[in-house]
C-alpha cells in the first residue's frame, strides 16, 4: 500500500514542523511506503493537477492539517477527487504546542467537513462550502452512485463521515497507526 502524505507546510510553524517530521520517523512508518506532497512547494496553479496525479498513483490518503488548511481550495479538492476515486482516507491533525512560554496553535478543523454528498437517485454529487460566505453548498463533481463503496448512512453527509481526523504526535502516531488505517480501510468499504 502506498500512502500519499499530503500538507502544506506553510500551514505549521517551526515547531510543528519538526514534530510532524519525526512522527514520520515513528517504527511503524518505516513498514508503509509514503509518497510525501508539500504544496507550498508547488505552485497555485498547478496544485490540483499535482494532487490528481498523486492520487491516482497511491492507494491512500494522508492530509496533514494546520490551523487554516480548512480554507483551501487545494484540501477540498482532496476531499472531492479522493472520495471519487473512493481512496482511504485520513486526517493528520498536529496538536497545540507549548513552545517556551507560549503555546502555539496548529489544530484546526478537518478540512473534509467542508466537504459534502448527496446521493441523488443513481448518482452522488460533491459539493463543496464557499470560502467566503461557508453558507453556500457549490456542486463540483456528480459521480455514479455505484462507483462509490464508502460506508455511507443517509441521504447527504460530510466526507469528514468517511475521513476521520487524528492527532499526529510521534507517541500516539506509533501506537495507533495501523488501526487508523483499518478503520479508513473499512470506513472506504474495503
């Protein structure tokens, strides 16, 4: 199995940084081949074809998530294409650090809760929330219904449903990694 680790990291400090790195360097990483994506080396306009050629090359998804990677166009993309593709999928949420006599804030929310479907008949549309005024449900793909074998309950839910959220500490991260990736493996219907 190939994972694609995909952040942004001009969405962490310094600090962050470091501590994502050596989670990376946790036992049970070295057992799984990762493709690691760093968007903030790729350029704007380029960033969705650099994801979609990710993905379609690996077989799971990994998306590191700072205080604001919520607001980009970039992780709900991710959401969209990923779910289309009904890739695994996780989130890797680094948590608050105390750094000296400050704490410094990296936790923000997943960014697939911005991220819904709908099932309508024989097909499910992606939609995903405007930016700006995050009231506004924009369609961005329709795919076959049949093609999706997510676990999915109802009519309409949020790909974060599909997509859970974890904390990505070294300790935690060692301990719990491959029951993260069961449960994204079953969450995925495979």
């Amino acid at each position: 199995m190939v994972f694609l680790a995909l952040y942004d990291a001009g969405d962490f400090g310094l600090f962050p940084q470091t501590r994502i790195a050596q989670a990376f360097s946790a036992p049970a990483m070295k057992e799984i081949e990762i493709v690691r994506l760093d968007l903030q080396k790729i350029p704007q306009r380029k960033r969705f074809e650099v994801i979609r050629e990710n993905i379609d090359k690996t077989d799971f998804i990994a998306l590191g998530v700072g205080t604001y990677t919520f607001m980009h166009a970039w992780a709900h993309f991710t959401g969209i294409y990923g779910f289309a593709k009904n890739r695994p999928m996780l989130v890797a949420n680094e948590v608050p650090l105390h750094t000296g006599w400050e704490v410094e804030m990296t936790e923000g929310p997943n960014p697939f809760s911005r991220v819904q479907w709908r099932i309508h008949g024989r097909d499910i549309g992606l939609y995903s929330l405007d930016n700006v005024f995050e009231v506004i449900w924009t369609l961005q793909k329709t795919i076959p219904r049949n093609s999706v074998h997510y676990r999915l309950e109802g009519e309409v839910g949020l790909v974060e449903e599909v997509a859970p959220m974890y904390r990505w500490d070294p300790v935690v991260v060692n301990r719990n990694l491959f029951k993260w990736i069961e449960r994204s493996l079953w969450l995925a219907g495979l």
